[in-house]
C-alpha cells in the first residue's frame, strides 16, 4: 500500500530542533533500506514530503508515530494507487 506524507512541524527554533531532524533523516534511511520509503524530499523551509510503502494501515500508523515522535509534525497522508494498477 503506498501513501504519500506531507508534513509541517510545530513551529520552534533550528537550533532547537537540529539534533530531531539529525536523527529523523537516519530513521528515513534505515526505512529506505529496507524499502517502507520509496521516496524522501525535504521541504523548502521545513517539514518532508514521504512515499511509504507499508503492508497495512496498522503498519503506517506505527511509523507516522514514530516520525512524530522524533519530531512532533501535523501529517497530511494521502493513499496511493500503485503504477501498476493505476495502468
């Protein structure tokens, strides 16, 4: 199941936040690795834009959890019909 994340975090200084932002994008790679994220681009300013590839919805809500846990965001998420089906 693919869902496209867009997020916008809490308002709050950079410097207060470099250390969150220095471990969410190591959480993004290890989920790049093992194919949950298939797309990962930072927005201009701040917040991301993210393509997971999940098995399920529980799956999802686990790791929007644990992104808003690195760093507290509101997500707008968005299902996605794959290329394939889409076809």
């Amino acid at each position: 199941m693919l869902f496209l994340v867009i997020s916008t975090p809490q308002p709050a200084r950079p410097d207060e936040v470099k250390g969150a932002r220095t471990k969410f994008r190591r959480w993004v790679e290890r989920l790049k690795t093992s194919n949950h994220v298939l797309s990962f681009y930072p927005r201009v300013g701040r917040g991301a834009v993210v393509i997971f590839d999940v098995a399920s919805n529980n799956e999802l809500h686990t790791l929007l959890t644990e992104w808003s846990n690195i760093i507290p965001v509101h997500q707008d998420v968005y299902p996605l019909a794959s290329p394939d089906n889409a076809r």
